[in-house]
C-alpha cells in the first residue's frame, strides 16, 4: 500500500489514481474525469400525463426465435433493430425511439 500525497488515503500498489481524490501518481496532479453518459439525454414529456420520461438505454431486437444447436447461425439471417426506450415514472407509458 501507497500514500496519496495530496490526501493522504492508501491506495493499492498496482493504481497510480487515488480513488478518493483523483490525484495521479505519475502526472503528479489532480485529474478532472469528464463522464460520459451511456443513455441519451433528451426531454421527452408523456403525452399521457406531461411528466419527463426516463430513458431506460437503448436495447437490441429481433424478430424470430432461437432455433436448436444452429441459433447462432440463423441470427445472422434475422432482422435486428435498436431502440431508445423511455418509460413514465407516474404512469408507467412506454415509448420506444430510434436511436
């Protein structure tokens, strides 16, 4: 185990970013980490009740069935499409967007 010099924290040896505050190790710096969202964002009111939606993520899918031991194979030959899916936390509406 490690210091962190900025804060004082230990840290394990085989990290060189404090987990506590992101101070590095061989910049000998704070680093500032820019997270990138992995759903959309957009304002979307439920034409239902003009609550904001929440997006759920974007899902994968597919017409047909699995079929036996070649599944995989024929999944190649199946249409796949992909949403963005938003659900209405007040009256649980569901509206599906292409991403």
């Amino acid at each position: 185990m490690k210091k962190c010099p900025n804060c004082n924290a230990d840290i394990e040896d085989n990290f060189d970013v404090c987990w506590n505050c992101n101070y590095s190790m061989t910049d000998d710096e704070v680093i500032d980490f820019i997270e990138e969202p992995d759903t959309p964002k957009r304002e979307i009111a439920c034409l239902r009740c003009n609550t904001n939606l929440l997006c759920s993520g974007v899902y994968n899918f597919h017409e047909g069935t699995r079929y036996g031991l070649l599944g995989n194979i024929f999944e190649l030959l199946v249409n796949k499409k992909s949403f963005e899916i938003y659900t209405c936390p007040k009256c649980g509406k569901v509206e599906f967007f292409v991403p």
